[in-house]
C-alpha cells in the first residue's frame, strides 16, 4: 500500500514538475490575493469572550460615567521631581502630549489640587497647584505623598516617580455601535428579537468591524505619536509607558512583524 502511494506521489509530482509548480503558483497568488483582508484584533470583542458578562458590566459603567480609554506614563527625572527646573520640563511634557490629536485630557501631580495652602473658602473654586509661586514646594510634596488618593497613583512612594495619565477622547460612534449591538444580541439570545432586528444585528455588527479597523489605524498613530514625544525628553528623565491601549497597539504590532518574518 505505501509502495503504491509513493509510486503515485512519484507519477504525479516529479514526471509533470511544470504542472505542480503552477498549480502551487496558483495558490501562492490565490492566498496572497487574500491576505491583503487580514488583521488582527486585539480589542475587547476577540480577547474575551462573547456576551462576556464582566465586559458588559465594565461597558455598562463606562457608559454611566463616560469613561474613556488612557495611558499612564511613569517619569523619574534625573534630578528632584520637586525642583522648579523639573516641575517646567514636566509641564512642557504635558502640554506636548495635550497637543496630540484625539488626547483629551493629561493629569499629573501639576493638576491637582494643594489643599494645605488653601483657604477653606478657595477650595471648590480657584485652589492651588504645584505651578502656582505661592505654593510652598516642600509642603506640597509632603501633602501629595501622604494622600490616599494621588500617593501610588500619580507620585511614587519614594517621591522620585511622577504618573502622568493621558486621557484619551471618547469615541461616541464606537460607544453607539457597541451599546447597540449589545442590545441587539441580548434580545437575539433570549430569542426575542424579530426578523427585523436580526437584520439590523447583521448590519450592526458589519458597521462595527468596519469601524473597528479605522480606530485601531488611529489608536496606532496616536500610541506612535505619544511615543514619539516621550522620546525627545529621554535624555534628562527616565520613562515608561503602560495602559490597555498601548498593550492592545504593541500586542498587533508584534504578530504583525512575526507573520511578516515568517
């Protein structure tokens, strides 16, 4: 039986070569035609599950209190962080990564506020920041260490480490479609939805995935453009960068340049 396969294998490949090498030619271009459709995803929809109900909840809160996606950069300066000299090229950094496109928002310990050097009637309108010239540097680090809330969220315990979270804008049509097709495949699930609103899961769901690679695409360019701007204040300061989108943009980015080695 193995002798006659290899007779067959032998008859068919080596005695028509011209033949196998088009027909692999053929498929060569047939799939390569193709991958020009693939991409990869590494949002929430392919890395949990479907009707994940965690998902939902997190979306559900999202949702209530408009939350949106940020990354957080971790920045120790080569000097104090509490040095007039640093706070300045921290507040330069900041105003560069407020000037990205699509960037909404950037909080650091040069937001919030000095409550010890406020008056009680000051505080709910024009409090105190680190920038301000009146405010006592030294006082203020020791406020902002021992607080709850900024100690280990936007300073280090050891006060050398400044967070500076990057609020990203909210992106109402993704936030519509998703709401949408959640809604859409609940009542399909409980097999309550008629044939009309099956269709408009169909179409739903064909609007999102489109929609879904023109945001990844401007995800991507904004992770660059973030990077791009913490690079050219690496020479005075050491700095990371972390947060879900960025992990999500490095997690393709990195597949992407293994299919293309291999």
């Amino acid at each position: 039986m193995t002798s006659k396969i290899a007779q067959l294998y032998s008859h068919c490949v080596f005695e028509r070569p011209k033949l196998v090498i088009f027909m692999l030619l053929v498929l060569v271009a047939f799939f390569a035609w193709h991958a020009q459709d693939f991409r990869l995803d590494a949002s929430a929809d392919s890395l949990l599950l479907e009707n994940d109900p965690d998902l939902e909840y997190s979306r559900e809160i999202n949702d209530r209190f408009g939350t949106a996606d940020s990354v957080t950069v971790a920045y120790s300066p080569a000097g104090s962080l509490f040095e007039p000299a640093e706070l300045k090229v921290l507040e330069r950094l900041s105003e560069d990564l407020l000037a990205i496109d699509r960037v909404e928002s950037v909080n650091s310990i040069l937001t919030v506020p000095i409550f010890g050097d406020t008056p009680l009637t000051g505080i709910s309108e024009d409090y105190l920041t680190l920038l301000d010239p009146e405010t006592d540097l030294a006082e203020a680090q020791d406020e902002i260490m021992a607080s709850p809330v900024f100690r280990n969220a936007l300073l280090s315990p050891d006060g050398e480490t400044a967070g500076i979270q990057v609020g990203f804008a909210l992106d109402e049509t993704a936030r519509l479609l998703v709401n949408r097709r959640t809604e859409l495949r609940n009542l399909n699930r409980d097999g309550e939805a008629s044939l009309e609103l099956q269709a408009e899961l169909i179409q739903v769901e064909a609007e999102y995935a489109s929609y879904s690679v023109q945001a990844a695409d401007r995800q991507h360019e904004m992770i660059t453009e973030i990077r791009n701007t913490l690079d050219g204040y690496r020479d005075g300061a050491e700095i990371y960068l972390g947060g879900a989108p960025m992990i999500a943009d490095d997690l393709v980015t990195f597949v992407q340049g293994d299919l293309s080695s291999f």
